[in-house]
C-alpha cells in the first residue's frame, strides 16, 4: 500500500522535473539510477530514501523542503493541500508564464486578475 507522503513526495519530484523542462531518463542520468526507478519514485510505489532525494533536489535545483510542502505539519494526519498542479496543461501554463518578460508578465497578471473577477 502507497503511504500518502511517499505519493506527495512523487508528485512534487514530478512537477518539478516537469517545470525545468528535464525528461525522467534525463534526471535519472544526473542521479544515477535508471528511468524506471524515477517512474516509481514519481507515482509513490517505491519510497525515496533520504540520500536519493538530496541528490534529486540538486538535479531539480530545489531546496529540500520543496517535495515536502503542502503536507499537513501533524504526522499522521494524511491532510494535504489540493494538487492545483496535477495536470500538465497547468504545469504548461505556469512554465510558459514565467518565460515570458517581467514587464509583460505583470500585464498579463493584471489582464487574467480583471478576467477573473469579471467571470
């Protein structure tokens, strides 16, 4: 049986991987392992030791803490915040937001702000 945190941690590796843009054999390649182990750690089946994730953290340049947020800060609680980012159009939209320049980048927020609250 999946452990709800072994499934956030997943997640988490996932999404990152998927916003720098790197394949699962790309970053199983800086990591050291195979694809495949990268595919299990990424759906929850096999658990990340802690020496694995330092090592994917570096890959995905990300601070540690980042597979861990949105977890309930009780163990033992499986309470997480909602996947806003659990599909890959949405992961799409927020990587090609951030490659636009700052200054478009503000107008457009302000553009989908005034879209937003006309809906």
């Amino acid at each position: 049986m999946k452990h709800p945190v072994d499934v956030h941690v997943g997640k988490r590796v996932r999404h990152r991987r998927w916003m720098v843009g790197m394949t699962q054999q790309q970053l199983a390649e800086q990591v050291g392992i195979k694809f495949q182990q990268i595919q299990k750690y990424e759906t929850g089946m096999n658990r990340v030791s802690a020496s694995r994730l330092w090592d994917i953290a570096a890959a995905l340049r990300v601070d540690i803490r980042y597979f861990f947020e949105g977890l309930s800060a009780s163990p033992g609680t499986d309470e997480t915040l909602p996947d806003l980012l659990s599909d890959k159009e949405a992961l799409d939209l927020v990587r090609c937001y951030y490659s636009i320049p700052e200054a478009q980048r503000r107008r457009l927020f302000d553009l989908a702000r005034v879209l937003s609250a006309a809906a």
